[in-house]
C-alpha cells in the first residue's frame, strides 16, 4: 500500500537481507506481518552466502578431495599430481552461491516478503529512507535491524593494494599465489590459509597472542594444530604485523615479537583479525537507537533497542557471531512481533571451526567451567579407539563430554576430527534436553560410526 506519492507503508521492515534478515522476514510473513526486507546487494543472503560462509566450505570441500587424493597412497591407491585451475574452482564456488541465492529469491514469492534492494537510513522511530531503490521512504509499524558485520582493519598498518585481501576479497580467489601470509589465527584465518596452502600456497600465519583458536580448548585444538604445522609454512605467535609496504608484485612487512617470520615479502597478505558491526551508517541516533563503544546494537531479553518499535539480531548485537545464532533470534522475533510466546534461552550455541581436522563444541569449554568454579567431571576418548576411524585412516580426532558431577547432567560437548560440524547437533540437542550421562550412553548409536563415539564416552561415567 502507498501512502501519498513517496511513502510506502508496512507492517515490518527488515533491513539486511542476510541469515538473520531473511529467517525474520519469511516467519514474519508466515505469521500474517505484511513484511518488506530491504538488502544493498542484487540478492539475498548476506556476507554469509556470498562472501563467507558457503564459499568459504565450498573451498575447503575441494581441498579435503585433494587431501583425500594424497592421502589414499597410503591405502594403496595413487592419483597424479592434481591439475587446479583458479578460474573453473572460482566457477564452481559461483554457481553454488547462484543456486542458493536463486532458492531464496523463491522463498521470497512463496512467503510473499516484499523485497526491496536499496540502503536503507533511518529518518525516525517509524521511517526509513532508501537510496538506490525503487521505493525512496518505508514507514513501518516496527523494524528489524539485521545489518551484519565486516571485517576490522589493521588500524595505522594496512595498507590498500590489491596484494592485500580480507576474508571477503580473498574468497574471490582471482589466483593462487605463491606466497601467503594470515595475519590473525582465528578460525576465519586458519579456514582460509587451510584452502590456500591446498590450493598450493605457501602460507605463514601470524599471531599476536601466544595461541591459535584463542578460547578453544587446548586438547580439541591439538589434532588440528598438528596438522597445520605440516600445512603451514609457518607458524610465528606472539608476533604482531607493524608495518606494511607495498613491494614488486607483493607486500613487504614489518614485524615485532618473540617468532619474526624468515620471509619478510609475500605475493598476497590476508588481513583476518575480526569483524565489527555494521552500525556505523545507519542514522541510528536519529531513531533513539542506542549503541556500546563498540558499536554493538543495545537490545533487551527480546531484542528490543531503546527505540520500542525497533528490534535488532545478529552479528550487529554482539558475540557470539554466528549465521545460525542470527537466524534462530530472526525466528524468535517474527514470532513476539505476532504475539505468540517466544523466547531466546539456548542451553548452547554450536560453534564449528571447519578447518581439517574440524574442531566443534557446546555448551561450556573445559575452561569456561573451570573459571565458573563447577564441580564437573570429563570423560574423553580419542579416535585411535574408533573402529570407524581407524577405517577411514583418521585418528586424528577426539570426543569430549563434560558434565556436573553431583547430577550427571551433561553442560559442555567438545569434538576434533573430520565432519564434527555434522555431529555436534547430537550435543546441542543432548544439552537442550537436560540430558544425564546415562541418556547419552543409552541411545543406541549405528555401528561402525564416528558418532558412537559420544554414546561409548558417556558410558564411561554411566557405568
């Protein structure tokens, strides 16, 4: 409906079209809401479609075949050295996006979201502004912020040359160069250093703490920081980048801490170091929509800002930052907005390093129990006992339970090894049900699996 020549109206506006964004905007259509999303890209989806998530997996599936293809000599089957064509694996990462972003654009038409592709500016609590679109003016009943996130910058340091990349340019994937450096051992940095050194790159990583995977258990993270050590060039901790210069046909840096780095220029230099939150060119004062130093979007137990008829989820509100944190609040938000009883109250997010090996957990780490002061017990079992692992050659792995020793009930799942991302829904649902040691160990899990693993290791306190 239009009111007058240049305002449209809407029950709910959606601005950001990402994971978070879309989820909102389809369950709030589904509800009844007459709902519009407003997104700055030609297609939905958000940096976790188009510029992270999906290709970044997609990569790193072509490298495991590569690694699959070297590793099966040992098993008695040789392949040639593989032939890698930068354009075709480019190729194959845009028609994956293609297709994803084709299937939300039904989505759209099914739930009849309205979408409108323009920047969107708020004016006020109840109008927003559009540049670039179609529509100029949405004057809404309420509103979801769904803006994301993008990379932070090295502040003083870097440099813009197109030898440099960040997590999104780097997906780009324009070639494969010879020599490359990751500044910041994130798993946003190890992620991408893992598909470029398969790719065929020499990759250094440097690290200003005294760790890869800060805050990651250090028994999970173990399996994968001894296979990067053979992926890796090198690997320099508690050493932080000072300077950057461009140099023929690369970058050369400047570096200060206890491991400097035996190559000072690199062909490519990728900046991995975090993200902030798309805040900052919203016109949020002028809706009376408060933000923290940081610029993290204040919201209440129901996502609510300081401005009543304004909501906001995802990245922009803070940690953990996380493309299935965002769409289970968008969830939860269409849902208060039409009146039904809803709640955000996880017992655990799921977090997945898709590295190789893969590392995932939930629920508390070993470490966040131990600084809570709980009473907790730990029952762990590596791979090298899995029937299932030692068949596919992949004992590189480790299953982790931890639980209240009073109760038995489970509060903490931790997992190394290849595909944990995929095993790990097990422990999120196992917490979410308030699941004891003997819940776990008495499902009957198929045999010979990887995932029998977290049946045999809760057996052990069940006993």
């Amino acid at each position: 409906m239009v009111v007058g020549e240049f305002t449209q109206e809407t029950d709910l506006v959606v601005v950001g079209g990402g994971p978070g964004g879309y989820h909102a905007a389809f369950r709030a259509s589904a509800n009844g809401l007459r709902t519009t999303i407003v997104e700055s890209m030609p297609a939905l989806g958000g940096v976790c479609l188009h510029r992270g998530c999906i290709p970044s997996k997609t990569y790193l599936s072509l490298v495991e075949t590569v690694h699959a293809a070297a590793d099966a000599k040992e098993k008695g089957i040789t392949f040639g050295k593989p032939k890698l064509d930068a354009k075709s694996i480019r190729g194959w990462k845009e028609k994956v996006v293609s297709k994803l972003a084709g299937g939300l654009e039904m989505q759209c038409k099914k739930y009849g979201v309205e979408r409108v592709q323009a920047t969107a500016r708020f004016e006020d609590g109840r109008h927003v502004a559009l540049e670039g679109g179609d529509v100029p003016r949405i004057k809404f009943k309420k509103a979801i912020i769904a803006t994301g996130s993008r990379s932070i910058a090295l502040r003083g340091v870097q440099i813009d040359s197109p030898h440099v990349l960040t997590s999104r340019t780097a997906l780009d994937l324009k070639d494969i160069p010879k020599t490359l450096l990751v500044i910041g051992g994130g798993y946003i940095g190890l992620e991408l250093g893992q598909v470029y050194a398969g790719l065929g790159s020499k990759v250094t990583v440097v690290e200003m703490t005294p760790s890869l995977l800060l805050g990651a258990d250090r028994d999970l993270a173990r399996p994968l920081l001894k296979r990067l050590e053979s992926d890796f060039a090198e690997i320099c901790l508690e050493t932080k980048v000072v300077k950057m210069e461009d140099a023929k046909d690369g970058v050369t840096i400047g570096f200060e801490g206890k491991n400097i780095p035996s190559v000072k220029t690199f062909d490519k230099v990728l900046v991995s170091v975090g993200r902030r939150p798309n805040s900052q060119d919203l016109n949020l004062d002028k809706a009376g929509v408060d933000v923290d130093d940081r610029g993290f979007i204040k919201v209440d137990d129901q996502f609510r800002t300081s401005s009543s008829r304004i909501y906001a989820i995802g990245d922009v509100i803070g940690n953990p930052m996380l493309a299935h944190k965002a769409q289970h609040e968008g969830t939860v938000v269409a849902d208060l907005l039409a009146g039904k009883d809803a709640a955000f109250d996880p017992r655990g997010i799921p977090a997945v390093v898709f590295t190789d090996p893969e590392m995932a957990w939930v629920g508390l780490t070993e470490a966040e129990a131990k600084e809570k002061g709980l009473d907790i017990v730990i029952k762990k079992m590596p791979w090298s006992a899995s029937g299932r692992a030692v068949a596919l050659g992949r004992t590189d792995g480790l299953t982790k339970l931890i639980f209240d020793k009073a109760s038995q009930r489970l509060i903490g799942v931790g997992l190394a090894g290849p595909h944990v991302g995929e095993m790990i829904a097990e422990g999120a649902l196992a917490l979410e049900m308030g699941a004891v040691a003997y819940d776990v160990a008495s499902t009957i899990h198929p045999h010979p699996t990887l995932s029998e693993t977290i049946s045999d290791v809760a057996a052990m306190l069940a006993e």
